[in-house]
C-alpha cells in the first residue's frame, strides 16, 4: 500500500509539474481580447505560462518587462500593472518592490524580475531563492541597460533552434497560409493554430517566431557556426564528455590531430604543456552564443560567479563589450586578452 501511494505521489507530481512562472488559465486575470486572449501582446508567448512576470499596459498585456519596454522604448505615460508574486493579483507596478537576480527562471531575458506588493515578501522571497531588491524605476534602468543583450541572447536561441524547428513543424504540420493581411504576431499565432495539427503551445510558438520573423519581417536566418564535437570525445585534461557542455566546448589542433576540451582551462592545460609554439588552430565558444571563435582573438572574464564543468573557469566571448557586460553582471575580476593567460592564472582556477 505504502509502495503504491509513492507511486501515486510521484506520477502526481511529474503530472501537475510546471514552471515556477506558470499558472493554469482559470487562476489569473487575463485583458487582452477574442482569440489572443491569453497571448502577450508583443511576441506571442503563452501569458498563463509566464503569468508571474505579466505586466498590464494600455489595455495589453505582456509576458515581461522586456516586452512592454520593447513596445514603449521606457516611456510611460499611463498606469503600469504587474502581477503580484505571492497573490497573482496585478497591482500598481510603481509602487511594487521588485526582485531582480534570484535563482528563479527569467522571461525573455538573463535575469529574473519579480514583483510584490509588500516588502516583507520581497525579503522573504530573496532569502530563499537570491537576488536584489529595487524599486521600479531601477528596474527600468536595468532594463535599459540589459536590453540590447537580451534581444541578442534571444536572436541567438532564434537562429540555433526555433527557426529550424518552427519551419520544420510549419511543413510537415500544417495547410500553408499568406501573412501578408496579418498585422499582429497574435493573430499569426491565432491563425496557425486554426490550420495546424500541433497540440503544445511551445510548437505553435516556434512556428510563430518563424513565420513572423522571416516571412513578415523579412530577417535572414544565418546559422551560428558552432564547435561540432564528436558525442564520443572525451576532455583530454579530465575525460569528462564536452559535447555536453556546448557554451564550454573548445577545440585545438596539435600534430595534425583534434583535440576536445569541456572549457578554456582544461584546453590552456594542454597548451602550457605542450608548448605554444606548437599548437595549430585553437578555438573556444561564445559563452552567450556558442559562436565558434578563434582563442587567441576571444576576450576572457576570470573571477567571475558562473563556474563551468570543472569549477572556476575562464568565460570566453567574441567581443569586448560582451565580455565587459558580463563582468559587471556577474562579479568578474578581470577582462583579459588570451596572450595574457598564464600558468600563474591557471592555479588561480584551481
């Protein structure tokens, strides 16, 4: 009997599961109209899926901060309402205490953003998940100042997999349509689930994203240009699998022959031992992008409070001023450039 209500526990718990975000329709308050309803207003997202990060403006509403600051570029002339963390109702946005950094998951952006109503909440909440508090107006600075990150790290998850998947599904799944009379990303979305035979809404949000991106708005998807790691190469410094860890994953070249690292120390390992001199081509990947990039090009953020596979890591990015973003953002001691990396920074790492 005991057995068989664990059982039962369990496949109750795998069943009702879901995002902390996440509510189910009948349990919040949704404004928008006719067959959008529950869709945010700016990218279509599911609003009962993201219902905790909601925000009400004008009349819409949007899944995020990052969405109501896209459509109004931060400038508010009317009441602004967000969904209250603990009680799910929405209140008066500037005048709730927001939580930025916990340990919970974010909407459309690196950092998480939640808001309550009281500042006890608030505090309770960091204590047990992380995170800072501020104020609203605060918020919108952070905002402001994440906001060309954030569109990249979402470009780039655009182009590594929903486009791929969303045209894949669109041609195998549904009676083709012409957007060209759709005005809104919504309706898309309302329209594709009329003549496609999907049933989640993470694949009709796929097809969405890439019908509205490439046949409305006209974008190129260019493929990221990856590390390809073979599924059975094994870290040469610690035998762990690097195609596990693809924001990890470099590759160099010695004596004609590939060799595979899950991170930028194991890989400079190699090369102290081996001798600079006598490594080929070298390269690591684009922590935000997984961009294949040439090491000894790339910028590299040490002390930082992100740990790789093998604990403390060097985090390598394409350019100077992603690199620099992220430092301030996660307590980096230094930006440092590849032929400034030495046996002293490697025990450092350790």
């Amino acid at each position: 009997m005991k057995k068989y209500l664990l059982l039962l526990t369990i496949f109750s718990c795998l069943v009702f599961a879901k995002s902390f975000q996440s509510i189910n329709k009948d349990e919040g308050t949704f404004i928008n109209e006719g067959s959008s309803k529950y869709y945010c207003s700016s990218c279509a997202m599911s609003l009962p899926k993201h219902y905790k990060t909601n925000y009400i403006y004008k009349n819409r509403q949007y899944c995020s901060i990052h969405c109501l600051y896209e459509q109004t570029k931060g400038k508010f002339d009317s009441e602004i309402k967000v969904v209250d963390t603990n009680s799910l109702k929405f209140i008066d946005a500037k005048k709730a205490f927001f939580v930025i950094g916990s340990n919970k998951p974010a909407t459309m952006s690196f950092h998480s953003k939640y808001a309550f109503k009281q500042k006890k909440d608030a505090m309770d909440f960091i204590s047990k998940n992380g995170g800072n508090l501020v104020s609203f107006e605060d918020l919108i600075v952070v905002v402001r100042n994440d906001f060309s990150k954030d569109l990249s790290m979402l470009d780039t998850k655009k182009k590594k997999k929903v486009y791929k998947v969303g045209k894949k599904l669109y041609e195998s799944n549904c009676n083709k349509i012409s957007i060209e009379n759709i005005k809104t990303i919504t309706d898309l979305k309302t329209k594709l689930k009329e003549v496609c035979k999907v049933n989640k809404d993470k694949q009709l949000q796929a097809m969405t994203v890439y019908l509205w991106d490439t046949k409305k708005l006209d974008k190129t998807i260019r493929k990221i240009e990856s590390i390809d790691v073979p599924k059975d190469a094994k870290c040469v410094i610690c035998g762990m699998f690097v195609h596990k860890y693809p924001k990890w994953a470099t590759m160099l070249e010695y004596k004609q022959k590939h060799y595979y690292f899950d991170g930028p120390k194991d890989m400079l390992k190699f090369v102290f031992q081996k001798g600079k001199s006598n490594i080929g081509e070298i390269y690591v990947s684009d922590y935000f992008t997984t961009k294949k990039i040439d090491a000894r090009k790339a910028f590299y953020v040490i002390g930082s409070d992100v740990y790789g596979p093998m604990g403390k890591e060097l985090v390598a990015f394409e350019s100077d001023q992603a690199a620099y973003n992220f430092k301030n953002d996660h307590f980096g001691k230094k930006v440092m450039f590849f032929s400034e990396i030495t046996d002293e920074v490697l025990e450092y790492l350790k």
